[in-house]
C-alpha cells in the first residue's frame, strides 16, 4: 500500500518543473518573439491557461483525502476472487 501522499510529491515535482519550463518558454518568447501585439497575447493566453488548470488541479486536489493508501498491485487473494 503507498500513501497518496507520495503521489501528491510527485505532482508537485513535476509542477515545479512545468513552472520552470513555463518560465523559460515565457521569457524567450517575450525576448526573441516578434515584437507585436500577438506576442504578448500568447504570452497572456497561455499564462491564463496554465493558471486556470493549476487551480482547477488544486480544487480538486483540496477535496482529496490523503489518508488513503492506494493498492497499485492487488494481492493474489484479489485476483481470485474474480
């Protein structure tokens, strides 16, 4: 059994990953973008876009109780009583 706490680790992980390439994506195509009213549109889009599925993602995950272990291999017993 794995506490869903380690899951929850995980996905921060990878949050803080997707932050930094979000990051660095933003940067370069303020910098090196053509300059016009398009890039900064994009930029905007796609930081509105990421902010509204972080706090979707953080709803949700605030509704989850992180005192479940999940079984991620059933045990033999389980798969016998199929």
């Amino acid at each position: 059994m794995i506490p869903l706490g380690y899951f929850l680790i995980a996905w921060l992980v990878l949050v803080a990953i997707f932050a930094l390439m979000a990051f660095v994506t933003v940067i370069m195509n303020v910098r090196y973008g053509l300059s016009g009213l398009m890039t900064y549109v994009s930029t905007a889009i796609f930081l509105i876009v990421v902010c509204a599925v972080l706090f979707a993602t953080g709803g949700y995950l605030a509704t989850v109780d992180w005192s479940q272990e999940a079984d991620i291999v059933p045990s033999s017993e389980a798969v016998y009583e199929l």
